[in-house]
C-alpha cells in the first residue's frame, strides 16, 4: 500500500509540474480577440515537419502549435499556405497578419515583431555523393551553391563573396537539381531535406558539415506579426510561454521523428584520416555463420548486426567498405592476423589479442548463456559443467578466458554455432556456450523440442570494433564513428535482429505419438513441458538482462570514461536545454570553465597513470561541493565545466571560490598540493553554445594569466 501511495504522490507531482501554466490575458488583449477572433497567417506548403501535406491536408508541428494557441485563447488562425517567397513578400505588404517559420534578423524588425523561438533546428550543407573531400566553406569557392530565396543567412553568404548563389522557390525543386548535378551544393535545415531524400528514394546526396556563419547558428523558428499589431503579438507570446514542457515534449515526439531517423552527424576527421579515408577500401572479415551478430544468407551476402553496422559507417564517412569472405570465426581471426582484412566489426577485447589488434571504446554487451539437451537439469553456475565435454566455437575470445578461469571444464572447440548445437542433440557434448542472441535466434526455427537454455554464466560478451595493430589512422576514425553513433541508432539495429520470441507452440505431432503410446510416455511430456516453461522464464529474465545492459550502454554514451562525470556531448545537449529554457521563461544560468594549474608537470614527473588518478580526485572533489541543482562534467583533457541552472551570479560566484579553495586544500596522494583556475560567466539573451563556452573560456584565460589559483568572471 505504501509503494502505491509513493507511486501515487509522484505521478502527482509528475503532472502538476508537467500542466500548463495558466493564461493571464489583460483587459486590452481580451478586448482585441473579442474584436479581431481571425487571425490571418503565412505557412509553407513543403516545410517538413513543420508545415506540409499529407493526402491534401496541411500538418505538422506548426499546425498543432497553432491548434494549442487556439484552445488557449479563442483566437482562429486563416492560413495562407504557399511558397516561403510568396508569404514572406505578402507578410512585408501587409497582406497578412503573421507568419510562421521566421528567423529572427536585424534587418527585419522595422516589419516584424518576433515572437520567442517555438523551436531550433541546424542548418546543414548537403552535396553529391561525387563532390570530393569537403574542407570548410572554402570548399564552395566558385560553386554553383542552392539556397532558398529570402532566407535569413541571404546576407551573410552574399558578404563571403565566394560562392554562385543560385535561389529557389520550393525545397523539392533545390534538392531535385541538387540530384541531377545543376547546382553543387545545397543549404537548408536537417529534417525537411533529409525528408525529401527518404521521400524520393534519392541516393547521391550525401551530409557535409553544418553550416556555421557569422551571426548565424541554428535557424530559430518563430512567429512573426506585424509591428501595428502589438496586441496580438503580446498575447501569442504569453500563449508560448504558458505551454508547458510536457506539451512541447509531446509534439516533438511527434512531428520531430525525421531527425532522429538521420543515421549519423557530420565526422570531423583530420586532414591525415580525410586522405586514408579517400584513398583506401576499408577490407573487413565477419563470423560467416554468426547470426544474429553477423553471417553470410544462402547468396553469400553479408547479413546481420554488424552489416547494418557497416552501412552506418559508410553513411557517416562518405567510405567504402569491402568484405572478405573467410569459411569461419576462425579462419577470420587468421586473415586479420595475416593482413588479409583490415578491421572486424564485432570483436571482444583480450590479452591475447591485442598483441595483434587495436580495439575502440566497445559498444555492445551481451550475456553468455548455456545450451543443453532438454532433459538436463538446469545451471544454477558455471562450476555445475565440471567434468563435462562443454562445446565453445573455435578462435572465440572466451576459450582461453574460460579455460583459464575453470581449468576443470573440459573445452571442446567447434567450428561454429550449428556443429556446436547439433554435437548437443547428438550426445557428443554436454553443453555449448554462447550469446543469448545468438542461441535464441538460432532456437527461433530449429533445435525446439530438443534443446534448451538451461543457464546464465557471468560472463558478458563485451564487443568493440577490432583494427590491424599496424593501422593507427583507421583506429582514430572508426572511435570517432563509435563517439557519434546515437543511442536511437543502437537500438534501431539492436532491435532489428534480437526480436527474440522465447514462447513456443507445441510440438502436437510428438505429443500424438506419445499419446497413441503408453501414459508413461505422456506424463514424461507434460514433465519436459514444465521444464521448458522454467527454460522460457529464464530467457525472459535473460532478455530483462540485456534491456538493463543496453540502458548501461545509453548511460555510457553520456558520461566521461575515466571520471563518470558528463562527456562534451552531454555537456553541449544541457546547455544548449538550458539557452532554450531561456527563450521561454525569465531564466538565467551561470557557466564555469576550470582547467587544473601546471597540469602537465603531473604527467611528465609521475606519468599519465597517476595524472588519471588526479583528474579522478578533482571529478570527486566537484561532485561533493556543489548542488543537487548543478551539472559537472569533462570537457576535454584537465578541463571541466560546470553548469548552474537558474543561479545568479553573486551566488554562483561564493560557490566556486568554496570549490577553488577546496582543490587548493585537497592532499593528492603521493604528489604536491595542485591549484585550478576558474573562468565564469551568465547566459546573456541571444547566446548560442559557443558564444557562453568562448565567453567563459575567456574569463579562465585571464585567470591563468594574472597569476593561476583565482576565479574571473566575464
């Protein structure tokens, strides 16, 4: 009852903190919808998923916007749908009272009162498949370069002076020519042309970089209205603000799905792994009969996990990717011992292997389970298979870790998976170890009725990406892909392959021959069905086992391996909520950059160990002395940085010297005392990411100038 009550109260809370805030309108607002309830505005017919058609109807995240404004105020909305040009030329005549899906220019206030933005959204460079090596914007000198006519960085890319800009009325006519080789190269926002590409089955354009002006960021939608209506714009923005979190939430959910499905952002590769990567075919070796991870179909294609994994790759790095085929794991571990192949996708790391391979950071962990005959009894632990012949395929890094481990095991290597499974059924092992994964996919069409999982060992199957020891460069460029792949397109392919149904139907051919035969016969059925039960609750609790594992993969991703604070990502993904959180309430945060004093002599005296262990004890002294509120986390090298959500910054400003000196007074083990210099700053409105990082990155250059040990705030 008490768990119930605690479920109750949060739920509660959960909502109350959720609802929308209540619309406080003036007499003078209430009076201009009582005498202007339509309102007349601009929307684009082509803007996915803002403002688009479905079967003729115009949808998306604007549409619904507007619907909420709608039952918040009595107002109606009479939309004029057509081209950007056309609705931006209407809205500067006054033709119209507002428009949707404006960005917010200098240049355009003497027509327009801007509302707060309802949402931001990158603006991308997209080319051909076929462009060559893009470095920059200077990369565009003298390219025919596609732009929408009227958008807001017009000026910004006409003052390069650089580039042929050719203008376009509509997205679909900007992409097609894009396609069709007219123009060189394409800017727009990520999720209307990544639209267009999925709608038209386009499959030469490909992600170049975002694109990064002066004055110019993330195109931030708003409405704008005409400067004589103040009125109106006064209560469209007390409408924004008084939608809640959980409104915005939910139509983002919705609408917003395009840039989620995008398979990988934009890889900053260096100059040396841009040339390997345009003068190399990256050569590859898989487990050929090791599905679901991977494996060859009956054409001897490549199939599985890893070959999704492999397209992902190439989608991220303009690269290509050839496999070798090999007749096993083990003739596979031979090739990239011999240079015959250049990479695996889906190795774990060993001791043994790494005399011969690099490995990146590893990606994957799945649980090994035992497969037995059904009449074994269960497994309680690994020790239960002393004496018996236990089958593990051939080359498979757990040979040698298990036999190390439980030198009473006697080891049988097999070729793959099906001479394993099937010595099992045969009589001539006991057992076979393998993934869940692959066992469950492999019991999904065969083995039923004559195998079972009958246990879990504690063994995880960890895997990475495996790269030739000799081949550092292509080791730097596939860590980087590892960094960027999202926890959405994880879980994409993850999914995709482990649907995994443990409830089986019965035999009923074998159950008819046992009941033309003795009852004995039937009630040993109806004993192997109960086992079998058992064995479907442990695979249920196995795969419970991978869904934990899998949000200890999500939590991976966002944090710093050696400290387990927040990593650069996460860090940007917070402040970048906390700029946001800006443009619709009266919020103000505070920023601090730290960077530990004299860093390197740490490293040079007593070696990078022991320069690890003093970043882990700085990553615990942060933790300890600040607020519940407050969010820490590793920005680079011996640099932190520390967010203060809605904080002053004569307060913020006490709690950072109280941290100053606590890492002044720390006795670091078997070293001197070290200092740290710290650099702060307070959100400003319109800031970006870089303009709070550069702000507050200053301040910390003057503290490490004007003597270290100090706290300067900018």
């Amino acid at each position: 009852m008490k768990k119930i009550l605690i479920t109750l109260l949060f739920l509660f809370l959960y909502s109350v903190g959720s609802i929308a805030k209540p619309l406080d309108l003036t007499k003078e607002e209430k009076g201009f919808i009582k005498d202007n309830p339509v309102v007349s505005i601009g929307m684009m017919p082509d803007f996915t998923p803002f403002s688009y058609y479905i079967e003729g109807e115009p949808v998306g995240f604007e549409h619904d916007l507007l619907n909420l404004i709608s039952q918040k105020t009595g107002l109606k909305f009479e939309k004029h749908i057509d081209k950007w040009t056309t609705i931006y030329n209407s809205f500067k005549n006054k033709e119209i009272d507002m428009i949707s899906s404006i960005s917010y220019k200098k240049y355009r206030e003497p027509f327009t009162i801007f509302t707060s933005p309802y949402y931001n959204i990158p603006i991308m460079i997209f080319v051909k498949d076929n462009f060559g090596e893009y470095n920059g914007l200077k990369s565009l000198t003298g390219k025919k370069v596609g732009v929408l006519k009227d958008v807001f960085y017009i000026k910004e890319l006409e003052d390069l002076g650089s580039m042929n800009l050719i203008f376009y009325d509509s997205y679909d006519e900007l992409t097609k020519d894009l396609v069709f080789g007219k123009i060189d190269a394409l800017m727009q926002n990520l999720p209307n042309i990544n639209h267009l590409i999925k709608k038209n089955l386009y499959n030469n354009i490909k992600l170049a970089s975002e694109l990064v002006l002066p004055n110019t960021n993330r195109e931030d939608l708003r409405f704008g209205i005409q400067p004589e209506k103040s009125l109106l714009s006064s209560i469209l923005q007390k409408s924004l603000t008084s939608i809640s979190k959980r409104e915005i939430e939910e139509l983002s959910d919705k609408w917003i799905g395009s840039i989620k499905e995008y398979p990988g952002g934009h890889i900053d590769l260096n100059d040396a792994e841009k040339a390997y990567i345009n003068t190399h075919t990256i050569q590859y070796c898989i487990n050929p009969s090791g599905l679901p991870f991977e494996g060859l179909n009956e054409d001897g294609e490549h199939v599985g996990m890893s070959s999704d994994y492999y397209r992902l790759f190439e989608q991220m790095l303009s690269a290509k990717f050839e496999l070798v085929k090999t007749k096993n794991w083990n003739q596979s571990v031979e090739f990239i011992q011999q240079k015959k192949c250049d990479m695996l996708a889906l190795g774990m790391e060993t001791p043994e292997r790494k005399k011969y391979l690099n490995f990146t950071s590893h990606y994957l962990d799945v649980p090994l389970v035992v497969a037995t005959r059904v009449d074994v009894p269960f497994i309680n632990q690994i020790l239960d298979l002393e004496g018996e012949k236990i089958g593990i395929i051939k080359g498979d890094a757990f040979v040698k870790i298990l036999r190390g481990k439980y030198p009473s095991l006697k080891i049988v290597e097999v070729d793959d998976i099906y001479d394993g499974l099937d010595q099992v059924k045969n009589g001539q092992l006991f057992a076979y170890i393998d993934t869940l994964a692959s066992i469950g996919y492999e019991f999904q069409s065969k083995y039923f009725g004559e195998l079972k999982i009958a246990g879990k060992i504690s063994e995880n199957l960890r895997l990475s990406i495996a790269v030739r020891k000799d081949d550092v460069t292509l080791l730097g460029i596939l860590q980087k892909v590892v960094n960027n792949i999202t926890n959405e397109r994880h879980r994409k392919i993850f999914t995709k392959w482990i649907p995994i149904k443990y409830e089986q139907d019965v035999n009923y051919k074998i159950v008819w021959q046992i009941v033309l035969a003795i009852v004995i016969f039937l009630a040993l059925m109806i004993y192997w069905n109960r086992k079998i039960t058992k064995a479907n609750t442990l695979l249920k609790q196995a795969q419970k086992d991978i869904e934990e594992k899998n949000k200890e993969l999500n939590r991976l991703a966002l944090t710093d391996n050696l400290t387990t604070l927040f990593n650069r990502r996460k860090l940007e993904e917070l402040i970048q909520a906390e700029i946001d959180k800006g443009y619709h309430v009266d919020n103000s945060f505070c920023l601090s950059i730290l960077d530990i004093d004299h860093f390197k002599e740490v490293n040079d005296k007593y070696g990078h160990q022991r320069g690890d262990s003093v970043l882990v004890e700085i990553a615990s002294v942060l933790k300890d002395s600040l607020r519940i509120t407050d969010y820490v986390g590793r920005y680079g090298g011996e640099e932190f940085i520390i967010i203060f959500p809605e904080s002053s910054i004569e307060d913020v400003k006490l709690i950072i010297e109280g941290v100053r000196l606590k890492i002044a007074q720390y006795d670091f083990e078997g070293i001197e005392h070290k200092t740290a210099s710290f650099g702060l700053t307070a959100f400003k409105a319109g800031d970006t990411i870089e303009a709070v990082v550069k702000r507050a990155d200053n301040a910390l250059y003057e503290a490490k100038e004007s003597g270290r040990n100090r706290v300067v705030v900018n």
